[in-house]
C-alpha cells in the first residue's frame, strides 16, 4: 500500500486584471487633464476667431510641430538642451551634495553657511543671467553654469536635511567603533541622506530647467528657448505654442517616468514608512 502523496499548495498568481486596470486608470489621469485642455483650446480659439497671429489653432501647431520634425530643427534644439541639462545636473551633483552633507555634520559649518545660502536661493538661476553672459559669454558655458546654479542650492539644502534625519544613535554608534570620514560619508551619511537628496534633484531640476530655456532665450544660438524666441522675432505663433508643448511634455514626462519613481523606489528602499506623494 502506497502513502498518499502531498498535495503541493496552490501558488498564488497575481492578478492580472487588477494591474491592468491600476495601469490603465494611471494613463487616464495622467492624459486625461492634457486631452481636455486640448479640447478646450480647439473650441475657445474657434469660438472666438482669433487669427493664428493672436493664437493658433491646435492644428496649426501640429503642422508646426511636423515641420519642425522634418526640418531637423527639432532634434538639433532638443539635443543641445538635454546636453546643457545633463552636465549642468552632473556638476551640480559633484558639488552640491559633498558641500549639503558637510553641512547637515557640522552644527558649526551649518550655523556660518546657512543665512548665505538663504540669501542666494532668491537669486539662484535667472538672476544670474547677465552676470554669466559677462563671464563666459554667449554660449553652452553660460547655460550651463545657470542649470548649475539654478539646481546647486535646492540639492545642498536637501543633502543637508537629509543628514539631520539621520538617528543620532546610528551617528553615534560608528563614531565609538571608530569609522572614518571617508567610509562614515559612503556609508552612513550618503545613504542616510539619500531619499532626501533625490526629492531635492527632482525639485532643484525643475529649477534647472527653467533656467535653461531662460538662459537660452537670451545667452544661446541653439535650444528649446532660444527656438521659442526666433519663433517670436517673426510673428510665427505656432512655431512658439509648439515649442512651448514640448518644452512643458518634455518636463512633464521626466518628471512622472523618470524622477517620481526614482524618489519613490529610494524612499522605500532606505528604509522610510513609504514612498512620498509624487
């Protein structure tokens, strides 16, 4: 007589049409807002009648948009900004977060830096501009030292808020164990200042972007901004309304795919209660 055999339990698989339907509902939210918007562009501008000089009508813009696009325009512009902002993000990364996080350690450091970095966060950016253009002229250098400034302070004061959330305890422990500076950064200050230093990239690039499509209209011969300001020289309003979109769909889709999750997998993955709003 044989034994019975074990019956293996049942292996839960997760539910499809639940995921299906959390995606599908987060795209309705998500395009639902730019779709209406759009509707109600179409309808006010023929409503009214406006001539395309005043406003355009959406499919002006998409006419414009598609000679951008076949022109080459487009990718030339969308290039050279995307590079500004990238090296404008990195060297704002390399100096920002050492200088945040020695001041989140030092009480002392904090007590001497903190009015100077309040006073220039109301300067930070666009105020900068004509100061840049005599420094380094018209051109990437200027754009970029903007992107920099622009996102160098919300990254230093986040970096710095994020060491003062660390526990005390922890700070104590590896000091009496004898850790040092070095691996005390790497490995306790870094990480304990993580989530809150990628909640400040993500605001501080907002900060840079904005800079960067001011600077451009002004110090640049290349870019979204300096496009949108060619556009205005000759009355060509869809031309401004289309590099306007990108410039606003560009942000918004770094924003929700790319630096909103970011901040959500570091807030959870550091140990947080949970993942902040985005």
């Amino acid at each position: 007589m044989t034994a019975p055999t074990a019956r293996r339990p049942a292996v839960r698989r997760p539910p499809r049409r639940r995921g299906l339907r959390s995606t599908a509902s987060g795209a309705l939210w998500f395009f639902g807002p730019l779709a209406a918007l759009v509707a109600a562009w179409a309808v006010a501008v023929s409503a009214s009648g406006a001539p395309m000089r005043v406003f355009p009508q959406v499919t002006d813009v998409l006419g414009a948009l598609g000679e951008l696009w076949t022109s080459g325009d487009l990718w030339r512009h969308l290039g050279a900004s995307l590079r500004r902002t990238g090296i404008g993000m990195a060297l704002a990364l390399v100096t920002a977060l050492p200088f945040g996080i020695a001041l989140g350690a030092s009480r002392v450091l904090s007590a001497f830096f903190l009015p100077l970095l309040r006073f220039s966060v109301a300067l930070a950016g666009i105020a900068w501009i004509p100061i840049a253009t005599l420094w380094f002229g018209y051109g990437d250098r200027a754009v970029i030292f903007i992107v920099w400034n622009a996102m160098f302070f919300a990254l230093t004061y986040n970096a710095m808020l994020g060491v003062r959330q660390i526990p005390t305890e922890l700070l104590r422990a590896a000091r009496s164990l004898g850790t040092g500076r070095l691996r005390m950064f790497w490995e306790i200050l870094l990480p304990g200042a993580l989530p809150s230093i990628v909640t400040g990239l993500r605001v501080g690039l907002g900060y840079g972007w904005r800079g960067l499509v001011a600077a451009e209209i002004i110090a640049s011969n290349a870019g979204l901004g300096y496009a949108l300001f060619q556009a205005q020289k000759y009355f060509q309003t869809d031309v401004i309304i289309a590099s306007m979109v990108i410039i606003g769909v560009l942000w918004l889709l770094m924003d929700r795919l790319l630096l909103a999750p970011l901040e959500r997998r570091t807030v959870e993955r550091w140990g947080m209660t949970g993942a902040q709003g985005t």
